[in-house]
C-alpha cells in the first residue's frame, strides 16, 4: 500500500516538473516569417524552419531533432501503434492530368520542393526518446538534415520513375505499385518513398509516409504539395489547363486529386452498405475544408493548435435542413456550399478593400480534399464510419461567375455566392455518388471497419487492415458522436484532423450532433483568433439568412430529383461486371437507400 502511494506521489511530482519545464522552456522560439523558396532551389537553400509540422517542437540541444509535443491525440497514435505494431502507415494515390507537360523532367523536383515545404519527409525516426516518458506514451523525434546535399540524396533514393508496362493497364499495375511500396520499402532512415507512373491514360503519384502519426489528411496535405510544386515548375498553368477539362463522373476526370488514403479494396461485398454510404447524411461529420494562409498574426507558439466552435441550436438546424430538404439538396450539401461561400466572400472582400484582384490560383483552397466521414445507418447506426471523401473525390467551385454584380449589396451577394456553390457542387457529389469505380473502393470498407468484425480486434491486427482500422479504433477508445461523451469526442477529432505534417493550415469542420450544429476550426500559430472567428460566423451567416429567404430557388430546381438519382445509379451499375444477382440486388436496394436518406 505504502509502496503504491509512494509511487503514485512520484509520478505527480514528475508530471508537476514536466509541466513547469514545458511552461518554461518548451514553448519554443518566435520564428520569423517564411521567404518565398526561389526556383529552382539553390544548393545552399536552408530547411524552412516555419514549416514546422503540428504538435511538433526542435530539440534545444540538437537543431536537426524534431520532439512530439504532447497532448491532443497522443492516446489515439500510441494505440494505434500497438494496434498495428507500428504498422499504420498510409498510403495515397493521387491520379493527374498535366496537358502539355513533361511530367519525367519536374517531378522530381517537385519532390525535393515538397520536401523542403514539409520536412517531416526526410527525417530520419529516431525512437526511444525521453526514455522516462516511455511507460506513458512512446516518444520519438525526427532527425531532419539541414542541407542541400543531404535533401538531393533524399530525393534521389526516395523517388522513382514507372514506366508504362505492356499487356496491363493502369490501374493495374499502380495497384501493384501501391502493394509493393506497402511491403518492404519504407523504414525508419527512410519513412516516406514515392513512386511517379506516367501511364497511357493519366500520371499518378503514389506516396507512402511509414511512421503512425500520418493519416489520411496529412498525406493529402503532402499530395497537394506536390501538385503545387509541379503547377509551379511547369512551362504551362497547370492549374489552368486543369480547370478546363471537362468535368466527368470518371476518376480521373475529378480536378486534380483523387486520394485513396484509406487503402480501401476494390470489392463490393455489400451493396446495401455500399449505396447507404453514398447517400446525403443526417447525423456525423459534415464536409471539412483545409485553408491554407491568407492572414497570419504570428505568436511564436509553433506546433500548437486551437479551436474554436460556433454553436447552431436544434431549432436552427432543423430549419437549415428542412429548408434545404425541401429544395432537393442535402445537408451536407448546404454547409459545403456554405463553407466555400464565406471562404470566397471574406477574400473577395479584402481584394476589393486592397484593390488586389482575387487570383484564380486562390482556388487551391476549394481543391483540397473534403473529408467527409459517413455513418453506417439501420442497424449500423453509431459504428465505425467509412471516409468517403477522403478516399473518393474533391469539389471545385470556379471563381469567374462569382463576383459583385453592379449596384448589389453585401448581403445580397453573399446570398447569391451561396447560391451558385450549391448548384456547382451538388452536381459534383452526384457525379461521384454515380461512379462506380469509386463506389467499389468504399464498399469494402463495410466489412473491414466493423460491421462483421467484433470491435475489439483479436489478436494481431493484419498490416494490410491498417489503412482501415481507425473506425475500430474508435469503437475501443468508445467514441460516440451522438451519445453523452459527444463532445469529448468532438475535441478529439478535431485534434486528430488538425494540420500535421504541413503546418500552415486552418481546418473547417462542421458536425452535427444531437439535433445541434457546430462550426468548428481548427487553426494554427499562422493565424490569428479575430480572423478564425471571422470565417465561422460568415459561414453561420450564410446558412442563417439562406433560411431567411428561403434558401436557393432557381437553381434548387436544377437538382436531380430522388427518381432521377436512382435511375443514373442503375444505369451505372449496368457499365460494371456483376452478376446478374447482384445487379437485381443493388436495383432493388437504390430506392431503399436514398429513401431512407431523404428521412
């Protein structure tokens, strides 16, 4: 007994000398602002020393080590970890189109330019750090060479070139890709490799990050990156040409990243899931947005991260939905168009007030990757969730026809901004919804994340599972949206979701829970609170006078009707080999499934 008091009055008192270390002396320096990196980068191009990744500080006695900070999602990583024994790494695919450029003579570049963007990728692991922390949490740090010459090297092992291979087609062999990077060729020296394929049909950058505190939204961050850098080396607008193609229901017709950052097969086991999963949702995580800066306020007070939420009551959220139910568009529909409509106008408005026209490339904020997390309904309902959007598609609203008309008032135009988002977008998610190449990519996640499987694993958990563990995870660290812990679990995601690997980000969530909306951000030390604030009550707004006036109304109009969706989704089933079981089956299942979704 006395042995047990005494070790528990120790542990309070290193945590006591923890904490007042860290209020001292772990907070870390005030940097100053990041310089624009010159192309291409000159050999004796220091590592940004901004750039620095979420929750993460430098050793003050080894300038090249990067330390885990504590706290936020520290429980969820180690786990994870133990889960998977270390083997939750994650993997991107991202599928693109580069008219008229040559993708062999800057993509590799474009790799040693995202390096330097997100250091994080040539670091080395180094583990067993803070050893006396070690029965709590499993330290390690990154050690990040600080040269050029060690960047080139980097570059050079960590990236290569597929050429094009005769009697397969593309997806095929960037399948075997995918399996090969996942089987041998990360370690800790190396923890992030890439492999660029210029196929017959589209390029694709394939990018494996093997340490656990990846996930899904870090590697998007990375992939868009990279895109970036390429945009950027290219002879040509790259993101211009892109945003010219036509749009279309296939893959790689959707501008300009497909992720599959959950790794999720290519089986249909269970259509009735499958079309569940697709359809508008009711209850869980509504569509997020990643911003990158526009106006930072700096603090010094790298590798932190802040929320903020704006609640909605029950009585306006069901307003918000019964008004956008009524005119043919989802909820999740609405507050993506919200989000994308107060993201425009506050930056309209601060280009018109400096007189600096809002620049087309400021539409890389509409193209991030939309993290949209499904629940399973019926029976399912409050398991482990499938991530559709990180694994499907982005939105992309164009800027042109969005400006002040002559003589409109702010509100006015707002409203009509809102309006054109939620006509442009909802297409987009239909056309997604009637793809069946990417429907079969999320199906199988129905089995792997729970429905089948007890929630505590059993035994060792397979690394290939590892891509689709989170939503057991969940079930084990017994996370419940809707329930009493809701916004324990809320603070939790939001941590979990936040900007990592790249830094300078802001996220927008949006969630719904026990009948209540809340607008949460998540935002680091590169923006400033007044501003954060700014972005939730525009939205709020947005979504509030919508109601006022009725919402959309030309355009609701346009929207495919419940019957029409059904229809699109038959035909679609009729361009992939099923057997005919299953084509009656996924016929008689549609009508069900969006029936239930309009509820």
């Amino acid at each position: 007994m006395a042995g047990n008091i005494f070790q528990t009055a120790s542990e309070i008192l290193f945590w006591i000398g923890f904490a007042l270390w860290y209020r001292f002396f772990g907070k870390g320096k005030k940097l100053p602002p990041l310089p624009p990196l010159p192309d291409p980068i000159p050999e004796d191009a220091p590592l940004s020393e901004e750039a620095k990744p979420f929750r993460f500080q430098r050793s003050p006695d080894n300038p090249n080590a990067l330390i885990r900070r504590l706290w936020g999602a520290e429980l969820f990583y180690w786990v994870f970890a133990k889960w998977t024994n270390n083997g939750a790494d994650t993997v991107c695919v991202m599928h693109f189109l580069a008219p008229g450029v040559d993708v062999r003579k800057y993509a590799r570049s474009a790799w040693l330019r995202t390096r330097y963007e997100a250091p994080l990728l040539g670091g080395k692991i180094v583990k067993g750090a803070l050893p006396k922390l070690a029965k709590h949490l499993p330290y390690w740090y990154y050690d990040v060479p600080r040269n050029y010459a060690d960047a080139s090297q980097w570059a050079e092992t960590t990236f290569q070139f597929v050429e094009q291979q005769e009697g397969k087609d593309d997806l095929q062999v960037i399948d075997e890709l995918r399996l090969d990077l996942l089987s041998t060729k990360v370690s800790d020296d190396y923890p992030a490799m890439c492999y660029v394929y210029v196929g017959k049909e589209r390029n694709t950058f394939i990018y494996h990050f093997g340490h656990f505190v990846s996930d899904g939204a870090s590697a998007m961050s990375v992939t868009n990156l990279f895109w970036q850098a390429l945009a950027d080396s290219a002879d040509v607008d790259l993101n211009e040409e892109v945003r010219n193609l036509p749009w279309g229901s296939e893959a790689e017709n959707l501008p300009p990243t497909v992720c599959d950052a959950m790794g999720l097969g290519p089986t249909v086991k269970d259509t009735q899931v499958m079309l569940q999963l697709v359809a508008p949702i009711v209850e869980g995580h509504l569509p997020s947005l990643t911003l990158l800066p526009q106006r930072t306020q700096r603090t010094g007070r790298d590798g932190t991260c802040t929320i903020m939420q704006l609640r909605m009551d029950q009585t306006e959220s069901k307003q918000i939905y019964s008004a956008m139910k009524a005119r043919g568009f989802a909820l999740s529909h609405a507050f993506d168009a919200a989000r994308h409509a107060a993201v425009y106008f506050i930056r309209a408005k601060e280009a018109e007030e400096t007189g600096k026209p809002l620049k087309p490339t400021h539409m890389v904020n509409f193209l991030s990757p939309i993290d949209c997390r499904r629940f399973f309904r019926g029976k399912h309902k409050g398991k482990p969730y499938v991530t559709v959007g990180t694994a499907a598609f982005n939105t992309e609203v164009p800027i042109a026809d969005l400006g002040r008309e002559p003589g409109q008032s702010d509100q006015d135009w707002q409203q009509a901004v809102f309006t054109k988002c939620l006509s442009v977008l909802a297409p987009q998610y239909l056309a997604a919804a009637n793809d069946w190449r990417l429907i079969k990519g999320v199906a199988g996640g129905a089995t792997l994340l729970g429905c089948e499987k007890p929630a505590e694993p059993q035994g060792k958990v397979d690394v290939s599972d590892a891509y689709t563990s989170i939503g057991l995870l969940e079930s084990k660290l017994k996370l419940d949206y809707v329930g009493k812990s809701g916004e324990k679990v809320l603070t939790f995601l939001d941590f979990t979701h936040s900007p990592r690997q790249t830094g300078n980000q802001m996220c927008l969530h949006s969630w719904n829970v026990r009948g209540e909306t809340i607008l949460s951000a998540n935002y680091n030390d590169c923006y400033d609170a007044e501003y954060t604030k700014m972005f939730l009550e525009t939205m709020a707004g947005v979504l509030r006078e919508a109601v006022r006036r009725g919402s959309a109304t030309d355009a609701a109009r346009e929207m495919a009707t419940p019957a029409e969706v059904g229809a699109a989704n038959i035909e679609a089933a009729k361009k992939v080999e099923l057997t005919p079981e299953t084509r009656q089956d996924i016929e008689q299942a549609a009508p069900v499934a969006l029936a239930e979704a309009a509820l």
